[in-house]
C-alpha cells in the first residue's frame, strides 16, 4: 500500500515528531471539550459493530476508542471468542504516511486503508459501518470536497447509523467577548484578519491558508447546514474555544476543563503549524500583514512568527466546535 498520494494538501512533513505532535493535540482536544471517552457520553456504542475512522491520520481515535471498556472485550481479534456484537475497526485516510505501525493496529484488531474521502468508497463498503468518526479536516477540503464527502459517508453508514464529526475554525481571538455567540452566523473575517499585532498576524497565517486554499474559514457555523443538504439530520452539537498559553490555566480553574499542562504544547503547537503554513504562503506571495502589506522578506517572516510566540504565551483563544449526527 503506498503511503503517498499526489491529492494531499499536508504541508507538514511525516516524520515521528509530527505524530507526536498529533497524539497530543488529539489528547488536548479531548481535554478541552471535557470528555472522559472519545465519543459523546449520548452515543450508546451497544450495539455498534462496525466502526470507520475517516481521515484517521495516527489512529489516535482508532484506538482510543478500542481501549473504552464497552468495546475492548468485544473486539474481533485473531482467535477471539465472538460475542453477539463483535466490533470490527477500520481506518482510512487520503494518505497512509501517519499510521501507526501494523503490529500496533493488529493488536486492536484495525483494518486501514487509503481512502480519498472525496472519492466514493469501494461499494462493498456501502452501508456497512453504524459509527462513522470525520476529525478537523478544516484545512484540507473545499466546500465541493465537504459536500462530496459527506455525501460519500452517507452511503457508507448503515441506516440509522451515526456520523461524529469534530472540527475547528481557523480564527485567533484575544478575548472571549470577541468570539461569536453559538446562534451567530459566523466570524467577522475582515475584522479578524486586519486585528492590530500578533493576533491579526496569526489570523493571516491561519485563516490566510484558509482562505488562500478556498477552504471554509468559519466551517463549525457552516457544518450543520452542510450536513443537513448532504441528508443527515442533526442530532446533537456542541461549540467551545480552547484557550492557548497562560489561558490554560484559568480555563481550568474556571471548572471548564483540566488543560493546564498543555500550556507550552498549545503554544509550540500553533508557532510549528503557522510556521508551516507561513511558509507555503510566502512561497505563494500570499503572506501579508494586518494591514495588507506583503510580506517579501524570510526575515520579515520571521518576525511575525515571533510576535505570535511571544502573545500566545500570555494567552490566546481558537475557535472550535464538535457535531454527532444520526
């Protein structure tokens, strides 16, 4: 199976730091929306069988979700005894270069394959799986790409069956007053990019690739609508910002959620992604200040970078959202 594909957008290269990278992000994502499980404590998984994990990356939900003690016993594994509900994995993603190694995915049992999401599945695949998981695919799919998705997921879940999606929006608030409500109809786009200092800085990096790539910057207001064309019907969702920096602290002291130790990850996190996505702009000429100046220079690049450094250290806030449908 090869692990490249030409329809790849990932701009960061695969190498064992980046899943690293991606195994905490996905431990701090869970942190942040406060789940002790990696499926909604609504989701009764009793009678789950067949189980996909689209656009999977490092498995990292794979296999969090075979280690929950409602599914681990009633793994189908080699010489297993068979319950009633056997639960089968399977993971897939456009470009297998993240998976973990296949003596891991044996162990739990986990089936993967290569699989462009905005291609139609195989047909045996049709109709097969009851839970079906899609994680922050916000920078590698267009409005086409969403619809096409959702549309090739539908086909692939049982009647009846559940879709869990989790995303982000690409935007950067210094404070939660700025961030919309959850009925608003989405981020105000020409204020954000043009906010004076760092942070009008991270939004041009970050909702710049966004709008750069024709992306969908404000993708967890635009989801539901998305999802209800594509035929799903909304069952559930639920809203949040994670705090970066310093503001790890007091997210958690407020009772939100215990993120604490995710301080400097936060921070790191973000520099290494705008660093990546800096760059493809600056590549492009299409990285730009607040104001609209272009930036021309690797120093003027750099410069930027380390403004971003230094502010979300003392705290910033990304907007991000979680949807379960049926």
């Amino acid at each position: 199976m090869s692990g490249t594909t030409t329809n790849s957008l990932y701009v960061i290269p695969a190498e064992t730091p980046e899943k690293q990278r991606l195994g905490k992000q996905y431990a701090f994502k869970r942190a942040v929306c406060g789940w002790d499980a990696p499926i909604p404590s609504s989701l009764d998984v009793s009678n789950v069988s067949d189980v996909l994990d689209v656009a999977a990356g490092t498995c990292a939900w794979t296999l969090d979700f075979a280690n929950q003690p409602q599914i681990k016993p009633r793994l189908a594994l080699p010489d297993s005894a068979l319950g009633p509900t056997p639960v089968r994995l399977f993971a897939c993603d456009i470009d297998t270069k993240f998976f973990p190694d296949k003596a891991l995915t044996d162990r739990f049992g986990v089936s993967t394959f290569q699989q462009d999401a905005t291609v139609p599945f195989p047909p045996e695949l049709h109709g097969k799986f009851d839970l079906v998981h899609v994680s922050f695919l916000f920078l590698c799919l267009t409005e086409a790409g969403w619809r096409n998705a959702l549309q090739n997921i539908g086909q692939v879940l049982k009647p009846g069956g559940t879709l869990m999606i989790d995303e982000a929006d690409p935007i950067m608030y210094l404070n939660v007053e700025s961030v919309p409500s959850e009925d608003g109809l989405g981020h105000d786009l020409t204020a954000r990019l043009s906010d004076p200092g760092a942070f009008g800085k991270a939004n041009r990096i970050y909702a710049g690739f966004a709008l750069e790539n024709n992306f969908i910057p404000d993708m967890t207001f635009r989801l539901p609508a998305l999802l209800r064309d594509a035929g799903f019907a909304v069952k559930d969702t639920q809203r949040l910002y994670a705090p970066s920096g310093a503001l790890c602290a007091s997210f958690e002291a407020s009772g939100r959620a215990p993120v604490a130790e995710f301080a400097d990850f936060t921070v790191d996190n973000y520099v290494f992604i705008f660093e990546h996505l800096a760059g493809a702009l600056f590549a492009k000429g299409a990285l730009r200040e607040p104001d609209g100046t272009p930036v021309t220079t690797k120093e003027g690049l750099q410069a930027m970078l380390k403004e971003i450094d230094a502010a979300f250290r003392a705290g910033a806030r990304c907007r991000s959202g979680g949807i379960a449908l049926p």
